[in-house]
C-alpha cells in the first residue's frame, strides 16, 4: 500500500480544459430541460470510486460521481454508481467515518489486477474493467461510454424488504461458470463536516456510500431469500433517507462485471 505521501503525489488534479470537456460531453447528453435524453434502452454500468475524507482531490471526483448519478450524463448507460471510502488517508488527521478495512482490501485486489504500482485516490473503476482517475471528468465519462458496448446478462432484484435490521430480497439471473453474487448497501451521506485533514473546514457530500458488501457466491441468483446485515443496518446513525441495494455479477477469472441491478428501499 502507498504511504500517505505518495497517495498525495498520485492524486491528480483536474485542470480546466478537462472540466470543459466535461461540460461539453454533459450537455450533448442532456435535452433542453437540463435531464438526460431520453433512450429506449439504457446498459447498466457499475461505476465504483475509491475515495477518502482525507484526500483533498477526492471532493470534485464526489461531486462527479453524484452528477453522473443524478443526470446520467453518458449516452446509453444506465450509471449504477458507489463510493467506496478506503482507511489508509485515516492516520493523517481525521478518520473518514465512512472508511472501512474491506473497502480498502477491495481496492487493493483492483491494483493487482490492473498492475498498478500503489493505492490512490480517488479511483475510478468502471464495471471491474476498467481504472481512471476519478476526478478526471473527460476520463470517467470516456470509461463509462465504453462500458456501454459490452453487453450484459439479466439479473433483477426480488421482494427486496427490512426485517429484523436486515434487508431480505432474492435475485433472479443466469449465472455462467466462474461468476459470483455480490450485493451491496449504500446510503446518501448528505452532509459531512470534516474539522481535521487535507479537508478540514469543508463541509462535504457524498451519494451511495458503502456500508455493507458480501459475496454470495455462485448459487444465490435461483431466487432464493438472501440476507444482508451489519451494524450500520442495526443502527443507522446518518440518514433517514432510502438506502440503495445494488447486486452485480463478477467474473472471477477476469474480475469483470457481467450483470448488475439496483433497488432502492426506505430505512
């Protein structure tokens, strides 16, 4: 894992010519009503970025990824999007609340498998096959616009409820030799004040934040009841708002994903 310092060096700063190729690429996705374009038929993309409250170049890729979730701004793709908060920017001053070890180890086997020399963030990672720099606008919306012309199985998401401080549901697809169930629960943290840290002062936001992810393994798409729990189920202690549940799909030769789906659901 890189030091601090080094994650400092590879957290690339967007420059403003990248911020207006953004803009560009945002409003010939966008109809005259400032909302995405209408379209028949949009693939499902999963879009995870690694992010910390630590890192001072991770609030413009937060503020990305939630205008790519809001306005689904790339033709064609149905952005499923998460923000996944590692631990290593922890011991420079403030403890990102939302950072947790699997988090971390998830972005680690990512470095492996895309050959990366360290850690850094943020990352972008578009349907596990993929790796840009998030806060790169011209990058992320390149990666997600690619993503789109690789095909994806069916899977959907069943009788998706809370009990007992768990989310019961069940998922329904065709799973193919090597591949694996994920599932994911992610909240909206609206607002978080950081006092500490290369951001202390800001007052930051963040959209699908991931609290709970488990491996399922290669039989659990058969419609099967299917459980998600944690103590951040038990006690949510930063929203009141709907939590998304997101499934995906992933090759483990590969470590692409092949099918994803979302739902959301109320606390």
């Amino acid at each position: 894992m890189a030091s601090p310092a080094f994650n400092q060096i590879r957290c690339l700063r967007v420059v403003m010519f990248t911020a207006v190729v953004a803009v560009s690429f945002t409003f010939a996705a966008l109809g005259q009503s400032g909302q995405p374009t209408a379209s028949k038929s949009r693939q499902p993309v999963l879009v995870e970025l690694f992010t910390s409250e630590g890192c001072s170049d991770c609030p413009p890729a937060d503020a990305l990824l939630a205008r790519l979730d809001a306005t689904q701004f790339v033709p064609g793709a149905q952005a499923i999007v998460l923000s996944e908060h590692v631990t290593y920017w922890n011991r420079l001053g403030w403890r990102d609340p939302f950072s947790f070890d699997a988090m971390t180890e998830r972005q680690e086997h990512y470095v492996a498998r895309f050959g990366l020399e360290s850690s850094y963030t943020p990352q972008l990672v578009v349907d596990g096959a993929e790796q840009v720099v998030g806060n790169d606008a011209a990058a992320v919306t390149g990666a997600v616009a690619r993503a789109v012309a690789n095909p994806k199985t069916k899977l959907a998401i069943g009788d998706a409820h809370w009990t007992g401080g768990a989310i019961q549901f069940s998922v329904h697809g065709v799973v193919r030799s090597g591949e694996t169930l994920s599932a994911a629960v992610a909240e909206d943290a609206t607002r978080s004040e950081v006092a500490r840290g290369e951001n202390a002062g800001r007052t930051l936001h963040h959209i699908a934040v991931v609290r709970v992810l488990k491996d399922f393994g290669s039989n659990a798409t058969d419609g099967r009841s299917l459980r998600l729990t944690g103590d951040i189920l038990l006690h949510p202690d930063r929203t009141s708002g709907p939590v998304r549940l997101v499934v995906f799909l992933v090759d483990r030769k590969t470590g692409h994903v092949t099918a994803v789906a979302e739902q959301s659901l109320n606390w």
